[in-house]
C-alpha cells in the first residue's frame, strides 16, 4: 500500500458512557460528540488535539487504536472500518499506528526486562531473520533517540527515569517505522530538559522517517513548539481547528480565548483578580441540554441562541474555523465589539 493512500478518517464520531456512575448526569456522560476529522500519511503531519481535562481527548485516542468501541459514527483506515478489519489487517493496522501513552512506568511488565519489547515485536511483525539481526536493529532505534545499549538493555523498568522510558517506546516506533504515532499526553510527567528532547525526536520521525502524529495535550505551549495543525475540543467537541499559528496566535472561539488569557506569565504582579462565575439560571435550568453551545455558562460573549442552537464550524480565515455563532454574518454585527482575552488584563 502507497503512503499517499494511507489516512484515518473519523466520521460523526460519538461516545458515550453509560452506567450507575453517572446517575447524577441522567445516566451517561457524552465523552466525544460528533467528532470529525482526517489524518494522512502523505504528506507527513503533526496535528495537535488539546483541550482540558475531561474533555474527551484520551477517549479519542482510544477509539482510534481500537480499544474503545465507538456509540456511533465510523473511524475507517484507508477506507476500512477499524472495528470490521480481518485479523490480518487488525495486526496491520496495530503496527502502521503505534502508541506513546502518558505513564512512562505504567506501559511496562515490571517482571521483565526492557529488552522484552523490542523482542517481542521483532518476532511479530518478522523485522529480523536472526538474534544478531534483532541486536543490531535494536541498537540502532536506541541510537535514533539518543539513548545507549549500556545504559538500557539488560535492566528493569524501574531501573531507568521517566525520560529514558518514554524514549525507549519511541524506540520502538522507531524500529517498526508505523505510519502514525498517537502521542497521548507523552510529556506531561517529564521534566523540561527531557521534554524537549522527546519533542524533537518527534519533530525528526516527521521529517526523516514521514511519520505522521497526533499529539495528545492539555499543554499549549507544547503544542505550539510542535507547530503543524491544532485541534481545540471542548466537552467532546471540536470548538476550533487550523494551524497552530492562526488558532494560538489570533483565537477566534472564546473556549481557545480563555484557555490562552489562563496562562500564567513571569510576572509576580501580573495577577487574577476576577473569577468566572456561573448563575443558579445558567447552571441549572439551562445547562441540561446538549443541543446547544456546551461553552454557553462560561462564555462572557453568551447570546440567547447559544442556548437555543448548536453552533457549527465556521470559517473565520484560511483553514481557520471555529464553532461559535460570533463568527456569522448575523451574529458578527450584532456583537461588533468583540475582544481578544490576553494577558494584558490582569491588573
């Protein structure tokens, strides 16, 4: 299969848990709501999914290795419906979109040595016809992210920090050479120095290997030194997307406006002063519904049909588009006097 064909494409995606868990919510919780969107392999991309905790992210991430079987909608691979694959063409697909997940300690057996998962898909997926092969090709994916044979083969997990971890299952892409990585919040239990470095070993899969990433974050900054396309999701849905420049740079959805304006800055005086609240009316009476704008209780630009309406995406610049009914024509004149949320106001 040519790498121009190759795309995961998901399509109205919706999930929803259901359960005595969630009795308080009516008995279910809608993690992901109508949610679409398209990776490819040709050409390579970095597309970046963020958003705050409980917002859906992860459960996305789910659906789309296979482990979390969607309520509704499709998720197809090169036009194949994940959930309806063949054996064969599941284990295909399991090594063309391999995964980097947020614990460095959690993903390995403590009982065995760290070898073991580079054996183990050695002998999977037949990468080597022999022991010296396999060594070597280890060896080699160790190298690629800067990492020495001495310093990991042969130990336990718990032997190694959280960096080394985390880039010896970068290790393991890097050996199996997949199509897409799925990136879910990688970095966020180590520490600077090591996070830049994971970064830029993704950065160097993207352009030296063509492999393409969906970066998985609550971290913005991150993101943004990732570059590509960004996608804002909030309460299980898509609020925003385009390139990283135009949504971080020029916010067009108040969700991204006030994600950005959140920011802490290193400045001692440059404190909060006010609060977000939510009234009895907002919290309550109107908040029940999702056929509707989920960001309405928060909002500071709320109008009567954010209640009333679902928005949908709207184009608000090339590749740019937000769901939110400040960016139509009705709604634009009718609230001109928009204001980007920065830093600046916190006096």
């Amino acid at each position: 299969m040519s790498e121009s064909s190759k795309r995961i494409e998901l399509s109205d995606l919706s999930h929803v848990f259901r359960g005595a868990a969630f009795r308080q919510m009516g008995g279910e919780l809608t993690a992901v709501d109508h949610v679409s969107f398209r990776l490819t392999a040709e050409p390579p991309q970095i597309v970046n999914l963020v958003g705050e905790s409980g917002s859906g992210k992860s459960t996305l991430a789910r659906i789309i290795l296979g482990l979390q079987r969607p309520t509704s909608g499709s998720i197809t691979y090169c036009g194949k419906d994940v959930y309806r694959l063949t054996g064969a063409e599941f284990r295909q697909y399991r090594r063309e979109v391999q995964v980097v997940f947020q614990d460095p300690y959690g993903i390995f057996n403590p009982f065995y040595r760290v070898d073991r998962i580079f054996w183990t898909a050695i002998k999977k997926f037949g990468l080597a016809s022999s022991e010296e092969k396999g060594r070597a090709l280890i060896e080699q994916s160790l190298a690629a992210v800067d990492l020495r044979p001495e310093d990991v083969l042969g130990r336990y997990p718990h032997q190694l920090s959280g960096g080394q971890r985390q880039r010896v299952m970068l290790a393991r892409v890097h050996m199996l050479r997949p199509s897409f990585i799925i990136a879910d919040e990688p970095v966020s239990m180590l520490d600077a120095a090591v996070r830049v470095l994971f970064l830029n070993i993704l950065l160097d899969f993207k352009e030296r290997y063509g492999m393409t990433t969906l970066f998985i974050t609550h971290d913005l900054s991150t993101a943004y030194y990732l570059g590509g396309e960004i996608m804002v999701i909030s309460n299980g849905r898509i609020v925003e997307r385009g390139s990283t420049d135009d949504v971080l740079l020029r916010p067009a959805h108040p969700y991204t406006q006030q994600l950005l304006s959140s920011l802490p800055v290193p400045e001692p005086e440059a404190r909060w002063h006010e609060m977000l609240k939510l009234t009895e009316d907002r919290a309550t009476t109107r908040g029940r519904t999702r056929a509707r704008c989920l960001f309405a209780e928060r909002c500071p630009m709320v109008m009567e049909q954010c209640w009333e309406q679902r928005p949908e995406l709207v184009t608000v610049g090339p590749s740019h588009e937000a769901r939110c009914f400040l960016y139509g024509a009705e709604a634009t004149e009718a609230n001109p006097s928009r204001v980007l949320a920065t830093g600046d106001e916190r006096k």
